[in-house]
C-alpha cells in the first residue's frame, strides 16, 4: 500500500462490465483508501460512461476522497462514493440501498 503505484493482478479478466450500467463496488478500507486491486479492476476494464457506486468496510475511517481517487484510475466512468456498511446489514438494509441509486 505504501507504493501508490502497485497493482496486484486481478485473478480473472472475465467479468462482463458492458451488460451493466451501474456498477457497485465493495471493499475494506486500507489506509483510509481502496486497496490497490480496486485500481487493478478499474484499469483493467472499459468504464466509461458507467456509474460506479462504492461501498466499503472499516475500522471507523468513512469514503473521504476515494471516489476523487479512483477516478484517476477510471476518468471515463463516474465514480460516486456510497454506503459504508460497518453494521450489520441486512437483505432489506441492502435492498433498500440499491433502490435508491
Ligand atoms: C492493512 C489494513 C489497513 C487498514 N486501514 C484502515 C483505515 O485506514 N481506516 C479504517 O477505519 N480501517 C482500516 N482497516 C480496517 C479494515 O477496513 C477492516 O478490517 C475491514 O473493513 C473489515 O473487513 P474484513 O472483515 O473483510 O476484514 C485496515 C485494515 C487493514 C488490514
């Protein structure tokens, strides 16, 4: 996390990005910021022109800038940052979410 730069490689190339419009994408928060897969999924795929919604876990840090950070990692998509879901969520909690996007 230290190296801004590092990309670990994503375990597959397979995820069919073009069926879908909105695109909600999860993870810990690591060092106040998405770790640096995130960056490796959001160069490794064509997403301009979708919305990308984020939403994380963390010890207590909220999305802050990270939706301004990913999108240099993705300047055609637009990023907005969403729930964090620190609780326990349920089925309706999350249903509940994604009506509203
Ligand atoms: C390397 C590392 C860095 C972390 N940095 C933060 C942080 O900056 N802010 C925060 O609130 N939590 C931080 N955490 C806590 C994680 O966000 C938290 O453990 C995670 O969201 C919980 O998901 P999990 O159950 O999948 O681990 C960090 C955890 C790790 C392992």
């Amino acid at each position: 996390m230290n190296d801004k730069s590092s990309r670990p490689a994503l375990a597959d190339n397979n995820a069919i990005i073009s069926e879908y419009d909105t695109i909600l994408l999860g993870f810990p928060i690591w060092w106040y910021t998405a770790p640096r897969i995130i960056n490796s999924f959001l160069e490794n795929y064509d997403f301009d022109g979708k919305n990308i919604v984020l939403f994380a876990t963390s010890g207590g840090s909220g999305l802050g800038n990270i939706a301004k950070e990913l999108a240099l990692s993705s300047p055609g998509a637009n990023i907005q940052n969403g729930k964090m879901l620190n609780r326990r969520s349920s089925f309706d909690d999350i249903k509940k979410i994604v009506e509203t996007l």
